[in-house]
C-alpha cells in the first residue's frame, strides 16, 4: 500500500483554509494552510481549490501571499508539497496568471491547466515552463459547441484533459475530451447519453484510462465510462447525493457525500468497500464542494525527482516492446528501477554497461518513471508504455 493524500478545502470562520487527510485508516488532518502562511512573504490569503499532482510533487491554488505585482487578487501559485520551493508563473511579460475553480498540475510541475475567460465566456487554458517563462495555450479556441469549458482534469498520462461543457455554469451539459496539445476534441457524455440525466459534471480519468464523473438524475450519483468506450453505468446505484468524484493513485474512487454536510468517502471503482474516510468528527466539519484532489503523499517515496549530474538517455519514448538505457558514464553501484504511476516498481536491476535494452512487453499501457541511482546522484525520466 503506497501512501496517498487527499487535499481539500474548508471553511473556518468564513475563511478558506487547505487541507490534507491521508486514505487509510487511521484518519491524519494536516492543515496545509499552516505551512503556506508559515512561508509566505506578503499579505492576503488563498482562495479556491487546491489541486496535488498526480504522483504527488505539486501542489497548486491562488494566493496573494508569494508574489507582489500581481493585478491585486490572488494568482496562480505552485509549491512542491514538502514546501522546499514555491513560484508564482509569469509570462514573458512578468504578468502572473489568473485561474477559475479547480485547476491540474503535472507531475514535473512545469505545465497547469486552468479555466479563465478566453475565446469564449470561459475557456481551458494551458500554461507550460520553458527557463522562468511561462507560455499560456487557449486549448479550447476552436471548440464551437458551447460557451463554458470548466473544471480540467489531466490524464495519468498527461497526453489529454477531460473538463466540463455547457452554455452556462449550471447546469452541465456535456463532458468533453481535448489533448494536451489542443486536437482531438470529442464529447464522451451529455444530458443526453446519461439516462436523460439534468446534468453531467465533475470528470476525472484514473491510471487505467477510466473516466468517472457526477450525473444528476433521480439524484447525484458517480459513473463510470471504460477507457475503452461504451456506455455509462452507474457505480453504485445505493449512493444518492455523491457529489465531486475523483481517483486515487490506487484505483479507488474518492467523492463528497453529502448528509447534513460534505464528507469524503471511499470505494473502490466497483463501489464496493466503501467508507468514510471523514465524518466531521475531526477538525474538519464540512468539506466544501469546490473540487477536491487527490495523489501520492510525501512518505510514498514517489513525489520527489531529483536531477543528477550524469546524463541520462532512453529511446524509444513512448516505449512499445523494449526500450534502451543509454549513460555517459557508469559505476559499480549504478541501479536502475521502472516504476508506475502509483509508485510500484515494476521493473529493476543493477546496470553494467553504458547502454542497455530492457524488455518492457509485459508492461500495461500507461505512465512510468525510470530512476537511475549512482552513487549519491539520482535522475528521473518520464516514459510512456503504448
């Protein structure tokens, strides 16, 4: 079992504050808000969702409080999630950028997908890091069947983004699918296709390629589309008012059940062994139901990639039957691992020579990390399996 968070917002005297709860029991509250304030250089406060890479090195949310010039409200702000660095993107113009609702940041930390005004009333846009400038994408400008894309979520993968669609903020009409390079723009659900349903809403992927969300029929219930298509079902008909789903690193399901008050529930993405993961027992009395995240903790071993001195290269990328390592240089101690999304190490051996080609058939489709270990120097690379 790899460690995994979840992080949240709630509200404390009319005041926005984040948090973390851990996924097994025993349950953890960490208040991330703390350790913001406790960095922080200027006044003000953060507002909105707070988003956590998939592997867990990022988070991301709006704040005044980490940069001055930036148009006097909250921008944009990414910290790694041991509070080791923070920054506040801007463009080559020194402009900082300026989000709407849940926002989705990669595993490297160097690219964020959002929702401001654009094109239309609101749009999905795309900023990615190249040297200390950000470059903005409006990935949905060509999109013409709508007026509000809203709530992006990236793929496992990282290769697309799944968000909402409709003409107006509520109610959501359709869940629409777009690459991270702006192309292949479908509809995978609407009103329509989802048992006549009032509205569809709150997508996300898992590491399989799955996609989940909320639809309102009789009541608000989590569904289900396979990855590789076909029709939605529901995942668990018993559940009425499951608001927000989201995935785990692990494959479960993660969502807002509401009672008297939001709370987290878990189960697995068949809907059974359920549970609480809160119940307002702790410090937290009601989650707000602005968009929750979820992805690997500090103590999982996975969120932190650190870049080493030696080069490191490998071909192909995506990887289909074998992939080959290739080192400028190597010792007696040199180790190599391939790991999964979630941090599993699915593959390892010690390295003997400067290149070597590995036997990745086996392997399922999805996002991995080759880690090369030498010495006291570690360097990570992403590598796609098709």
């Amino acid at each position: 079992m790899f460690a995994q968070q979840i992080v949240f917002t709630a509200l404390n005297n009319s005041v926005q504050e984040y948090w973390k709860v851990n996924t097994s029991l025993p349950v953890t509250y960490t208040k991330i808000s703390d350790s913001l304030d406790a960095h922080a250089s200027y006044a003000g406060k953060h507002q909105g969702p707070i988003s956590i890479s998939h592997t867990g090195n990022y988070y991301v949310f709006q704040s005044e409080r980490f940069a001055d010039n930036i148009d006097g409200y909250e921008a944009i702000t990414i910290c790694k999630t041991d509070f080791t660095g923070f920054e506040v993107p801007r463009d080559g113009q020194g402009n900082a950028f300026h989000a709407e609702g849940i926002m989705q940041i990669s595993n490297d930390g160097k690219t964020i997908v959002f929702v401001q005004d654009g094109t239309h009333d609101r749009d999905i846009f795309k900023i990615t890091k190249s040297g200390n400038v950000w470059t903005s994408v409006e990935l949905t400008a060509s999109a013409n069947t709508y007026s509000y894309y809203l709530s992006p979520y990236l793929s496992y993968d990282e290769t697309k983004i799944i968000f909402e669609a409709a003409n107006s903020t509520y109610p959501i009409a359709a869940i629409q699918q777009i690459g991270i390079n702006a192309t292949g723009l479908v509809t995978v659900a609407s009103t329509i296709t989802v048992n006549s349903a009032s509205q569809v809403k709150s997508p996300t992927y898992d590491s399989d390629g799955n996609i989940y969300f909320e639809a309102e029929t009789d009541a608000e219930r989590v569904w289900k589309i396979a990855s590789g298509g076909g029709s939605p079902t529901v995942v668990k008909s018993s559940f009425t008012n499951d608001n927000s789903p989201i995935t785990l690193p692990n494959g479960k399901i993660a969502s807002l059940l509401y009672t008297s008050a939001h709370h987290i529930k878990i189960m697995n993405s068949d809907g059974t062994n359920d549970f609480m993961l809160t119940t307002g027992s702790g410090p937290v009395s009601d989650v707000e139901d602005i968009g929750i995240s979820a992805g690997g903790s500090i103590s999982s071993g996975i969120n932190s990639i650190e870049l080493s001195a030696f080069e490191l290269k490998l071909f192909p990328n995506p990887m289909t039957e074998t992939v080959t390592i290739g080192l400028n240089n190597i010792e007696n101690s040199t180790m190599l691992s391939l790991s999964n999304c979630v941090g599993q190490i699915v593959f390892q051996q010690q390295l003997t020579q400067l290149q070597t080609k590995i036997d990745v058939a086996n392997l399922n489709s999805g996002l991995y990390f080759l880690t090369i270990h030498q010495g006291k120097e570690t360097s990570v690379q992403k590598i796609v399996k098709q």
